[in-house]
C-alpha cells in the first residue's frame, strides 16, 4: 500500500543538506511510497530545492534534528506538524533528539529515535531532492574508538564500524565527495580505500579532519596518489601535542600545501584554557598551516552561549570579533607577522589583546547608539 511521507527539515542553518533524511527518502521511494521533501525558512537556493505542494494528508511525517542550541527551531517545527497532520505519525531523529530524547518527549510527547536509522542507512542519498548540489555524501566508517570526552560521536554512533559499500552514495554527475567520518584513518580498509578513491578519481575531502596520531609517511604518500583536498587535522587535546606538529611536517614533505587545523577552545576539559589554545595557535601558525578555531558548547545543552569557568567572555568575544572582521572563512591565516600583531607573542599578550578588541568594540557600539539618540 503507497502512503504519503514527508520529510522535514527544520528552519535552521545549515551548510549541508540532511543526509539521514536523503537516505529515508530512497528507502520510502524503494517501497512504492510517496515521498515530499520540505525545508522550513529555506534559504535561496538551498542547493537547487523546490519547495513542494503540500498534501492534505500524510501518514508518516519524519523530522531531523541537528545542534541541541538549535532546540527552539526543532520543536516549532514539531509542533507545527502536529497541529497541521494531526492524524499523521510523526518520527522525530537526528543529533539533538539523540542527545535530548527526554526534553522533546516532554515539550511534545513524541518519543524520539535515538542514534542511526538502520532501514535507511542501507540506501544510497536521494539527491533528486538537491538537483544543484555538486558533491556526493558517505561515509567508509562510523564512530570512533577514542571516545574524547567531548565529542558527541560516542553517543551518536557508539560502536566503530566500516561501511563496506560507501560507493554507492557516490553520483556520477557530482565532481566531488565529502566524507563525513570521524576517524577514517583507524578503518582497517583504508588500503582498500585508497584504491576504490584511485578508481573514482574525484577530488575529495575528509571534513572532520584525520586523526594525527596515525598519520605517517606511508598513508601521507598513498593519500598523495588520490585527490583528497584540502588536507585536515585537529590539535583539540594535549595527547595530540607532537603528533600534530610531525603530521604536518610529513604531509608538508610530500607536497601537501593546503593544510588546515581544527583547534577547540571553552570546552569543559581542565586543560582547555586561553593559554593552552594561544599555544596551539602558535605552534600552527609557525608551521604555516590555516587554523580553525572552533568553540565548544556543551554536548546536551541547548544554551547558543557557554562560557568555561576557565575563559574570559571578555577574551572570547574579542577572539570572535577578531575571527569575523580579520579572517575569511573564520580560519587563522599564515603570516607569522600578521598573526604576531593581532594574536601576541605569548598567552598574556593573547588575552590582553582579545579584551581591548572587546572594549574597542564596545566603544563603536556606545557611539552607535549616541549617533541615534541625537
């Protein structure tokens, strides 16, 4: 019997389309249903989507959800469904109703699926739905083996497995893919990888970063052989102190110039402090790679601003300003004098800066609002 699905993407930014989403969708299509795609506040063209002609009636109705601050969109939207498909079944899934599945049981009753859509994850992404997008999705891995304390993966995917067919999410007329892993390096079939990405020969981008600590000289000059571009790491821990700086120096051996760094700050791990990222920051810089700093909210709040007990507000909005107005693209530049000037030449200096950047621009807002007032 053919139902009518729709699948709901709530009105949050967000800079890529809904895979699991994509994913339901070929799954639905596969067993004869009829399947409408909706992004709510979409904006212009979200990847050449067209907003369908909503039914009357649906019989099943799947939300997604991403960030837990993005909380407020996610149960609107809810809501909204509800109120215009009462007699619909509404499936609620995603990051923040695996991490919060209680707050939307309790804000409106639906209990949420947690974790992955096993049925759907058997199908390759429906990319009927963006017809301009140019990149393919997948992943060769799921989860993590290291089990950072303040990483959502373990409570998303908690057991690392290799997918053996990722291939099949990949579209001939895409000329890139972008794998969403989360330690792609760990996969016992990275070998094997290796040929499959040598046979596609597209270019492609691991954009969760691979893991320093198992990057050396033979996997740096097999990735070499492919197309992967831009190169990505992260420095987010102490244990990854060394290796980063060796992994980018091999990489940098066998030619790989567009080098770029994830660094956390404000996270709630002891180490985690202004001196410690303004150590980081400078150790990337003398390497001349591009970083990217990236500030921690706490996995299961919904709060859009946390402050660490060991950072500054102050520092922090200087460090935001500073990442609006001097950096494109939010990501630390080389250019050891430029760096030098705005970021200091130790922790002390990193922070007194940050703050007159935040008084400076309190000062511009004050003369804002006389300019009005006048």
């Amino acid at each position: 019997m053919c139902r009518n699905v729709l699948l709901v993407e709530p009105g949050y930014k967000s800079l890529y389309p809904p895979l699991g989403l994509m994913r339901i969708s070929s799954w639905h299509k596969g067993m004869g249903d009829d399947v409408d795609f909706i992004k709510e506040n979409a904006p212009q063209n979200y990847f050449g989507y067209v907003p369908p002609i909503l039914k009357e009636k649906y019989d099943l109705i799947y939300i997604t959800s991403l960030f837990t601050y993005h909380y407020t969109h996610v149960i609107d939207c809810i809501r909204k469904y509800q109120h215009l498909y009462p007699h619909a079944e509404i499936k609620v899934g995603g990051i923040l109703a695996t991490l919060l599945p209680d707050l939307i049981k309790r804000e409106t009753g639906i209990t949420p699926h947690k974790g992955l859509l096993n049925e759907a994850e058997k199908y390759p992404p429906d990319y009927s739905l963006f017809p301009k997008l140019r990149y393919s999705i997948t992943f060769t891995t799921r989860g993590c083996p290291r089990k950072c304390k303040y990483c959502v993966v373990p409570k998303i995917e908690p057991k690392f497995f290799v997918r053996e067919d990722w291939e099949r999410d990949i579209a001939k007329q895409h000329e890139r893919i972008i794998f969403w892993d989360n330690n792609w390096l760990y996969s016992p079939n990275f070998y094997e990888d290796i040929k499959k990405l040598k046979r596609l020969d597209k270019p492609y981008d691991f954009n969760q970063g691979l893991d320093c600590r198992l990057f050396d000289e033979e996997k740096a000059k097999l990735l070499r052989q492919t197309k992967i571009h831009p190169l990505r790491f992260a420095f987010d821990s102490p244990s990854q102190d060394g290796y980063i700086q060796k992994a980018i120096r091999v990489a940098k051996k066998y030619g790989f110039n567009d080098i770029r760094v994830y660094v956390l700050y404000n996270s709630e791990e002891e180490y985690d402090t202004p001196e410690f990222f303004y150590y980081r920051i400078n150790e990337l810089n003398k390497l001349g790679v591009a970083v990217y700093p990236m500030r921690y909210r706490p996995i299961d709040s919904t709060r859009t601003h946390w402050i660490s007990p060991r950072w500054d507000k102050d520092v922090l909005r200087g460090l935001k300003l500073v990442m609006v107005f001097f950096y494109k693209g939010g990501m630390i530049k080389k250019g050891r004098d430029g760096f030098l000037r705005i970021f200091g030449e130790n922790s002390e200096e990193f922070e007194q800066k940050m703050k007159k950047i935040k008084e400076y621009d309190r000062a511009l807002w004050r003369k804002k609002n006389e300019k009005r007032r006048s």
